[in-house]
C-alpha cells in the first residue's frame, strides 16, 4: 500500500516542523527567561538577560514567599477560589438539573434570565456591584468576594451543565423514583454521579475562570491583607523606581504560574478532552 | 403524599429560590440598575442622584478621551480574532495533515509535543501574562532586547515598546494573542480531527496543494468552531482591562492604548459613578452587537453553503 513519500511531501513536512519549532520556541523562551531571572539578584537581570544565573539566588523565592507576600495571597486564593468553585458547582448544578429535567411554568424564563448574565459583560454591572456589596457590609470581606465570584460563573455553569443533564437517561430516574428515592437522594445519589464527566470540564474551566480574575477583586477587595495573588502581583509589578525588587517578582510570578502549569502537563490527557467537551457544546 | 409534596417544595426553594436570589441580587440587580443610573448624574456619596435624561451619554459624543479609547478598543476587537485565528488555523493545519503524507494523510511527528506547550500561555492568569511581558519589553535588560542585540539589530535593542505611541498597542496585541493561540489551536486541532480523513485524501488526489486544502476544506467544515472563536477574542477585545493595567496602566503613551474599560474604571475611582456607568451600558451594547453580528453572518454563510 505505502507509496514512497516524494520530494516534495518531505519538503512539507520539513517546513511544519520549522514553523512549528519557532512557534514552541515563543511560548517557551520567556516562559524559561522567567524562571531563570527568578534565580538572578536584580541587579545582574538588568544587566544580561540572557547569562544563567552565576549564583542561584533561591533567597529570591524565600523573599517573594514571606517578605512579598505570596504566602498569604496564596492563602488567600486558595480560600476564595476554592469555597466558590465548590459552592458554584453545587448550586450550578441544582439549578441545571431542574431546569433540564422538571417542567413547570417560568422555566424558560428562568433559563433565559441566567442566559442574560452571560451575554453582557461583568463591566457594565461593575459600579453598582461595589455599591450592592457596601450596603450589605460585604465590602472588602471573604464572604462578599465569594459570593460574587459564585454568582458571576453560575450562568456558565447553568448552562452548560444543563445540556448534560438533558442528555441523561430517564428510565434511570423513573427507576430512581419507583424505589421510592425522593427528589434530593435522587439529585445525589443517582444523577450527580452520571454527570461526572460535564462537572469536570466545567469545574476547569470555572478554576481557570476564577483564578484568572482580577477586575473583581480590585474592586470589591481593597484590604491589602486579604488580597488574592492577580492583586498582590498587580501591586508589585506597577511599583516604579530603582528599588523594585526584580529578583522576587520573577520568583513571585513563577510561584504562581508553576502549580497550575504542572497540573496541566500531568493531566494534560484529560483535560484536553474537556476543552474542547466544554467548549463545543 | 403530604411528605412527597413538602419534599418537593424543599426541592425547589433550595435547588432554585437559593442560587437565583443569590444570581438576582448580585448580577441581575446591579445590571438593571445600571441602565437606570447611567441617567443620573450620581458622584460621590450622594444618595438621591439627579435624574439627568441621556446628559451622560451626549456628553460621551463630545469626549475626545472615550472616542480615543473606543477606537483602541475597535483596533483590538478586529485585529486580535483575526491574528489568533489565522496563527492557531495554521498551527493545527500543520499539526493535523502537515506530516509527510506517505500513505493516509497525517500529522507531523511529535503533534502531541506542540499541541502541549502550544497551550502553557492559557494556563497562566491575565495579570500574570501582562507582568511577564512587561518584562519581556523592558528596555533595562528585557528579554526582546537582549535578544536583538544578540542577533546583530543592535539599532533596535534599545527600543522602549510600550513607551513608544507608535508601538504600544501593537506589542500589547502580541503578548494577548501569545496567551490564546495555544487554546484555539487545541480547539482547531479537535474539530479537523472530527473531519472524515477520506476528504483530505480526496482532495489531496485531485491534486490540491496543503494551502488550497486548508482554505477551502478545513476552514468552511469548522466554521462554527471559527465563529465561537471570533466572538470571543473580539469580547476580550473589547474589555482587555487586565492587561492594559499592566502594560498600558494610565493608557500608555499619549493614551495610544487607553481603552474603553480603563477610562470607566478611572471615572469609577474619581466618583463619577453616572458617567462610568454610562460608558459601561455603552460597551454592553457594543459587545451585543458584535456577537450578534457574526452570529448573523456565520448564518448567511451558511445558506450561501
């Protein structure tokens, strides 16, 4: 069956990797520049870009931890994301489960409704929002900040968690409700299992979603201690003058892209699975 | 059955009362009160503003700074789908049926490799990309001017590109689409890989070069999957605030990069809350009508098919 490959389709192939190699080589060359200006002091990056590190400075990284910061803005990630990524897809997936499986009277409307909230853009509600969150006393809290970020990803997860659960099967659930299971051991027992594979793509990308967000914190979040780390990093980087401390924003900025890199390199199977899942319907 | 009906009615307050009055109150609430006060003239604390009709909205006609900006905004909202696709069309064209074509049409070796690091930019936070690229950029030590240098354009090493009105926007445009090639290309790669491979043999038989074959085959059968693209990088073109505030914080040189968002916020910050607002529902409506738009015409496509 195999034809010699001619001049012309190695040609081809050649010029692919070529183009491919230089593209790979954009990604990762200030990806790698990064991490070893982490390891430089400050004044040597200003110097030679491109020398390795003559002494590897790991203080860079004792510093950005503690003296920076990023310990407690970490902290301070993981506690916000973490609890609305949680509360997100639990409410996310009530909410698609009913609107997908039950009929009654206002349910198109209320799936248009949530609809709505993905269609317009979080800057044209933004002023009001710091406004709602000062009256309630949530200004500047935990609390206030996750609440937001649980209400801004719901109607992405509305909506694509409640194609999933249409696509479930009934009889499941009329075998479910003849064994007498009500309609929250249902919920829990029989349905949300089944819909493992949408709740993981969705719960990435509302990980992704969350974890990338700063326009919300910046104005609903003003106490520097309890700044998440797009916050924390936003205020080292725009400081201006000689005594930035380069040394540890390149160590504060590895800190912060190497977990989420790692993970995606180990789980990069799946997750890419879930990609394009979640994005094409 | 009384039990079934108050277990019902438990089911629903908690799996729909809970999470829309929480989706109402902060989401729907802040939105239509949006459209009401982008007509007052609220600033401060005041806690009865003015109603003041559409005065905030003529007075954005006369502001040179917001038409500045909204023009950044429209150079972003056309340029970056356009880049990004293009660069992540060919990529995974080169990926998927770039390979040597020695029996069945194929992929170049090591597709999974590029495929992989084409993606490490999503996985990093906006604020993150800005910061990397602002060093990157920097004129004391960053990497693009070491780099010049080191090949030989010693003349263009000491170029301040995001200090320069003539260049800012256009560096700030790379470092965007750098952050979403992989991704598109990841979804580019995924569609082709639903396209039958009899068509690309086919086509390859009746002798189409690797140029003709990705235009006219790979592009019309992942239309829907361009069109999603498009909307969504013409939206990030429209709000771009994070990375703005990082590489173009005051709106960079001459406001050569000052969009739509960053001029709201800075209204926000000195309390004009009416005529933030207002430029607010103004970009809402932007936004909308470009989504509709390519949705309008990725149908016309269709028919024309």
């Amino acid at each position: 069956m195999s034809q010699p490959a001619n001049r012309g389709d190695r040609r081809v192939s050649v010029a692919s990797h070529t183009v491919l190699t230089l593209w790979a080589l954009a990604v990762v060359l200030p990806l790698a520049w990064t991490f070893f200006s982490s390891l430089k002091d400050s004044r040597s990056i200003n110097i030679s870009p491109f020398a390795l590190p003559q002494v590897w400075r790991w203080d860079n990284y004792v510093r950005a931890w503690n003296t920076i910061g990023v310990a407690r803005y970490l902290g301070n990630t993981v506690i916000v994301v973490g609890t609305a990524l949680v509360l997100v897809m639990i409410l996310g997936a009530m909410t698609a489960y009913v609107l997908a499986r039950f009929r009654f009277r206002g349910n198109a409307f209320i799936y248009y409704l949530i609809l709505l909230g993905n269609t317009f853009p979080i800057f044209l509600a933004v002023v009001p929002l710091f406004f709602v969150l000062k009256n309630s006393g949530l200004l500047g809290t935990y609390q206030g900040l996750i609440l937001v970020y649980v209400a801004y990803a719901y109607p992405f997860t509305v909506f694509f968690l409640h194609s999933f659960f249409k696509t479930l099967s009934q009889e499941i659930y009329e075998a479910a409700q003849v064994d007498g299971a009500g309609d929250w051991r249902t919920f829990f027992q029989v349905m949300l299992p089944m819909a493992k594979p949408g709740l993981a793509s969705v719960a990435i990308f509302n990980f992704l979603g969350l974890w990338n967000q700063y326009l919300l914190p910046t104005v609903l979040n003003p106490n520097k201690n309890m700044y998440v780390l797009s916050q924390g990093l936003y205020s080292m980087a725009s400081q201006q003058g000689y005594n930035v401390d380069y040394g540890g924003l390149f160590a504060a900025v590895v800190i912060t892209i190497a977990p989420v890199l790692l993970a995606y390199v180990i789980f990069q199977r799946q997750l890419q699975g879930g990609v394009s899942a979640g994005t094409m319907k | 059955m009384r039990g079934r009906n108050l277990e019902r009615i438990s089911f629903f307050a908690v799996f729909l009362g809970l999470p829309l009055a929480l989706y109402v109150f902060f989401v729907v609430s802040p939105i239509l009160q949006a459209f009401y006060y982008s007509l007052t003239d609220w600033s401060g604390y005041d806690a009865n503003p003015g109603f003041i009709g559409m005065t905030n909205y003529a007075n954005l006609l006369h502001d040179n700074l917001f038409w500045t900006a909204l023009r950044n905004n429209a150079v972003l909202a056309v340029v970056l789908p356009v880049v990004t696709i293009v660069l992540a069309l060919a990529l995974a064209t080169l990926v998927t049926v770039g390979g040597s074509s020695r029996g069945q049409t194929r992929g170049v070796t090591g597709a999974g490799v590029y495929r992989v690091v084409s993606f490490f930019p999503y996985t990093i936070p906006a604020i993150v990309t800005g910061i990397l690229w602002q060093q990157v950029y920097s004129p004391q030590g960053g990497l693009l001017n070491g780099f010049l240098s080191a090949i030989g354009f010693d003349n263009l090493a000491n170029t301040p590109w995001l200090g320069d009105p003539h260049l800012a926007l256009g560096a700030i445009i790379v470092a965007i689409v750098w952050s979403f090639v992989g991704f598109y290309m990841v979804l580019f790669v995924a569609a082709i890989k639903g396209i039958p491979a009899e068509i690309y043999e086919a086509s390859r038989l009746d002798g189409a070069g690797s140029l003709r074959t990705a235009v006219q085959i790979t592009v019309p059968l992942i239309r829907d999957n361009i069109n999603t693209a498009v909307v969504y990088m013409a939206i990030l073109g429209l709000d771009a605030f994070t990375y703005m505030a990082i590489l173009a914080p005051t709106g960079g040189p001459n406001n050569q990069a000052l969009v739509v968002t960053q001029y709201l916020y800075s209204n926000f910050t000195t309390a004009k809350y009416g005529y933030a607002i207002a430029m607010g529902v103004v970009l809402a409506l932007v936004t909308l009508l470009v989504s509709i738009g390519v949705l309008v015409s990725s149908r016309k496509q269709e028919v024309e098919l």
